[in-house]
C-alpha cells in the first residue's frame, strides 16, 4: 500500500458498526501521521459524509480545500481507529489551515486536561 499521510482523504470501510457509528464504505480523513501509520498497520481517521450537517463546528466542519465529487463534511466527532486493510484509494489531501480547524474542534469536543490529567 502507499504512504498514508496525515491529511489524506481515502476511501475506507467502516463496516461492520454499532449505534450511530458511520457506516459503509465512505470517505475518511487521516489524522494519525505517516510514522503511526506505517508502524502501527493502523489509522486514525474521521468519517466524511455528503449529507448536509445539522450540527455545526466543531462536531462537522465542510471540506473546501479538496475537489471532491459532492460537498463533504468531516465528521469531527465520529473518530475511530481502522486497520490499513480497511483502506482503498486515495481522494486528495486536505490544506494545512483545513487540517488545524479539524483538530482545534476535536480539541473542542474532547477537552483541555487539567495537571492532573483528568477532570472532576
């Protein structure tokens, strides 16, 4: 398989799921980098989808910087880690400002840890 990069847009297949997990074969965004990838034999990503969001940053953001064949959002808050066998072709790559609001909202979700490392 090629080199997976951070930023990647490539088709994977996130079946089977549980819940509200995206499903099927979709577009997903790579955040893990290169060296994580190539080691680990696995990614981690964030689903895309077509369908127009409801909900605003920072849970989906619209991808602009990739021409892809239909408007697209990522799906901030639908992170998973895949296997590369559940990857396939490559679609684009995402822009260096596009990439730092993915994770400044992830950040947003997820939260800042306190010293401690955990909330009360």
């Amino acid at each position: 398989m090629a080199r997976i990069l951070r930023g990647d847009i490539v088709w994977a297949d996130l079946n089977p799921v549980k819940g509200h997990e995206q499903a099927g074969l979709r577009p997903a965004l790579i955040l893990s980098p290169e060296i994580f990838n190539d080691r680990s034999g696995t990614v981690i990503a964030m689903a895309l989808t077509s369908q127009p969001q409801k909900a605003g940053f920072p849970l989906t953001m619209e991808i602009t910087s990739v021409s892809l064949p239909k408007p697209t959002w990522v799906k901030i808050s639908q992170i998973r880690t895949l296997s590369v066998e559940r990857l396939g072709k490559r679609m684009g790559h995402v822009s260096d400002d596009e990439m730092s609001q993915i994770i400044e909202g992830l950040n947003e979700i997820i939260g800042e840890p306190t010293h401690s490392g955990y909330r009360r």
